[in-house]
C-alpha cells in the first residue's frame, strides 16, 4: 500500500512539480507602519507589488487619513514619496499638519474629464514607477467612477505590476473597486462603520472626535486565507 502511495505521489511530482507540498507564507519585504489597519493585517505595505484600498464611493472610511498617515511616516524616515492625484483633491496644508514632509513629496496634479484624468494618472504612475527612487507611490483614483476605472485594460495592470516587481517601491491605489484584480499583491475593503461626536449636533461646537472602520482582506499573496478584523479608532479631523 505504502510503495503504491509512494508511487502515485511520485507520478502527480514528476507532472506537477510542488504540486504536493505544504503550502507556507511568501516572504514580502513591506513598507512598516504603526497604522493598525495595515500592521495589524499584512505587516505593512508590501514593496515591489501593487496594494488597492477600496472604499465605496463617497463613503468616509478614513481612507484620505490613512493615506497621510502612511505618507507622514514614509517621509519621517527619510523616504522619498510620490502622490499621483488623479482629481486634484490634496491639499498641502493638511498634509503638512498631519507631519508630511512635503520637501519629500512629489505630487502629481492631474485634470480634466474623467477619463483624461484617468490616462494622465496612469502615465505618471507608469514614469515614477520606472524611474525608482521612491519608497511609496500613492495614487488617489477613488474620484473616478468605476465605469471609467473599468476602462484600464487588464494588459495595463499585468504591465505595471511586472515595473514594480523589478523595483523596491510599495504602489497605493486608492479605487472605489478592486480594479486590479489578480495583479494586486495585497487588496484591503474599508468600510465606515461608526462616528463619535462631542457637542449638540445642531449646534456650532459640535466635534467629531472620530470615524470607526473595518478592514477586510480581499487578496493577499503573502498568506492562503482570508482575513478579517477591526481597525482602531482613529480621528480624521475637528472643527468647531
């Protein structure tokens, strides 16, 4: 019985090399973060791969406060970072409050239509990708409608995620749907899930203290299972 198991087994190795063995967890080097969301769930940004957050459109899950925060901490080390702003929604300031440090910060300001948008975001994605130097490449697409979005043919994605495998830069799509599909080493869902406020809300002085959200895995090639969990409470802004 042993020698015809060992046989078959032998047979499946010879046809399907590694078909039989136990399946264990890629090594990724990542981009660190102190940000539970990603700390938490994949260790960090993973380099050399291409990362979506997808949030729903016009949802406030706290992707644009994850998105400094990351950036904040990238250029704290020393990190040179890109931003490509596909609807020209950054603003300087803000970045500059939450510790970015815009001497380490390229931003990319793209305009026009949609759909022109959309190409003049994937052509500075494309340059700042080949070119190097960059420890994070952040492109905010969430602005764009799905029906354009779904426009990038999937011989684009496949493309950039071959650029990004030869370099050590970890690439941030923030999209309203997982546009990348397989391409995509890492794709987290955030959703809003609760605000906390201080104040009367038809008052003046009310404040929102914080936004609540949940990160869901979608893909991950560094692990078998998907995974689930809770982000922390964190606070996205104040006004008075």
């Amino acid at each position: 019985m042993q020698s015809a198991l060992a046989q078959i087994r032998s047979q499946i190795e010879r046809k399907v090399p590694g078909a039989l063995r136990d399946f264990s967890p890629i090594s990724v080097d990542v981009l660190p973060t102190r940000l539970t969301v990603f700390k938490n769930l994949s260790g960090g940004i993973p380099r050399s791969a291409l990362t979506q957050l997808v949030t729903l459109p016009g949802a406030s899950a706290g992707r644009s406060a994850l998105l400094l925060g990351l950036l904040a901490e990238a250029t704290a080390r020393g990190e040179f970072c890109a931003l490509i702003d596909a609807a020209d929604h950054f603003d300087p300031a803000s970045g500059q409050g939450a510790g970015v440090d815009l001497r380490r910060l390229l931003w990319v300001r793209c305009s026009g239509p949609n759909f022109k948008a959309m190409e003049q975001s994937f052509k500075a994605i494309d340059i700042v990708a080949q070119n190097g130097g960059f420890g994070l490449i952040a492109a905010d697409l969430s602005w764009l409608p799905e029906t354009v979005l779904r426009k990038v043919p999937m011989t684009t994605w496949f493309r950039l995620s071959r650029v990004l495998e030869k370099a050590s830069t970890a690439l941030l799509l923030l999209v309203s749907f997982p546009a990348a599909q397989s391409c995509a080493g890492l794709t987290l869902h955030l959703q809003g899930r609760a605000a906390a406020s201080s104040g009367s809300p038809l008052s003046q002085s009310c404040v929102l203290e914080s936004l609540s959200s949940r990160a869901d895995v979608g893909r991950a090639r560094a692990r078998k299972a998907v995974q689930s969990a809770s982000s922390q409470e964190f606070t996205l802004w104040r006004w008075a």
